[in-house]
C-alpha cells in the first residue's frame, strides 16, 4: 500500500502543475484569468466545490490531530506546506503514506 501512497503523491504534484503550466504559457505566464475559469461552468464549478470541501476537511483533521498531540509539528507543517504548495492531491496521500500501518 504505501507504494501506491507514493505513486499517489508523485501523481498529486505532477499531473496539476502539468495542467498549471499549460494555462500559463497559453496565458504568457500571468494568472490573469485563472479564477474566472475555475467557475466558467457548473461541471467546471461542481469540481472546484467537491476540492475546496474536501481539502478544508482535511485541514480541520490535520488541525485537530495536532491539537490532540496525535501527529508532530514536523509532520503537521509538512502536510499544511504540502496542502497550500501543491494541493490536496499531494497532501493526502502524503498523509496516508505516513501512517499506513500494515
């Protein structure tokens, strides 16, 4: 399992900075532009919704695991570094590929 955490967080960076790279050079590198297209419409919306949702929970969990002495500040600022640099797509598995226990 861990292999597939791993594989899980090498996906979580590279496929949406391939995509972040992509809208820059078609935009001659500006985020002009970016926000409007999160919402240009309702599949494109639902998307963005189902993300924010899902990464602001992970984030009151991290947060409360913390709180309660249950992960470290180490491993607490690697995961929020992680959710707010890369994304949730990384955080997670991060997450997942730390505390897997067989």
């Amino acid at each position: 399992m861990k292999k597939i955490f791993f594989i899980f967080c090498l996906l979580g960076v590279v496929l949406p900075y391939y995509h972040l790279i992509n809208f820059l050079q078609e935009n001659n590198w500006s985020m002009t532009g970016f926000l409007d297209q999160l919402y240009s419409n309702h599949a494109i919306s639902m998307i963005t919704m189902d993300i924010t949702v899902a990464a602001s929970s992970f984030l009151v969990f991290l947060i409360y695991q913390f709180s309660n002495k249950k992960i470290k500040a180490k491993c607490f600022v690697k995961y929020i570094v992680s959710l707010f640099i890369v994304g949730f797509s990384l955080s997670l598995p991060l997450y997942l590929y730390d505390n897997y226990k067989k």
